[in-house]
C-alpha cells in the first residue's frame, strides 16, 4: 500500500479528529488536520492530543476565525483545494 494524502476534517469531536489523525501516521501517510465548526476547547485530553499531532508532526490549520491567530486559516477556497488534493476525506 502506497503512502495515501488523507484529509481529516474535525467538525463535530475535535478530540477524536485529532486522535484519528495522529492514529493514522503510523501507516506512514500524508496527514492533513483541519479544526471546523468552533473553536477547540482548551481541556486536558485536548492537550494531551495536541502532544500527540506534534509529535507526528502534523500542524493543524483551521477554518475557525477566532483560531487564525494560533494555527493556519483556510478560507473556502482554501478549503476546497485540500479536499480535492486528498486521496481520503474522514469526517469526524
């Protein structure tokens, strides 16, 4: 199986969404994390998950404006260009 670009969209569990995407590096894929729908709450799991992406080396970005500060915003059109250059879209 060759190395795969998957796209992980985090809309209605950010903790998961992140759990998800560090869970898929092991298989040595292209990870793209994208935080959607409200700002990640600031609790210790979320933390905890945070550690985990940085230490798979994924940056996440956002489409969250209140999170444009902290992490990279994607706009719609932004947006549309991950997806389309993903071989895997996950909802999570």
């Amino acid at each position: 199986m060759g190395k795969k670009r998957i796209l992980v969209l985090g809309r209605r569990d950010h903790t998961e969404a992140m759990r998800v995407a560090a869970g898929l590096t092991v298989a040595g894929h292209v990870i793209r994390l994208v935080f959607m729908t409200k700002a990640v709450e600031e609790t210790a799991e979320n933390e905890l998950q945070a550690e985990l992406l940085d230490l798979s080396d994924i940056v996440p970005e956002t489409t969250v404006p209140s999170m444009s500060n902290d992490l990279v915003f994607l706009n719609a059109k932004d947006l549309a260009g991950a997806i389309s250059n993903s071989d895997s879209i996950i909802n999570v």
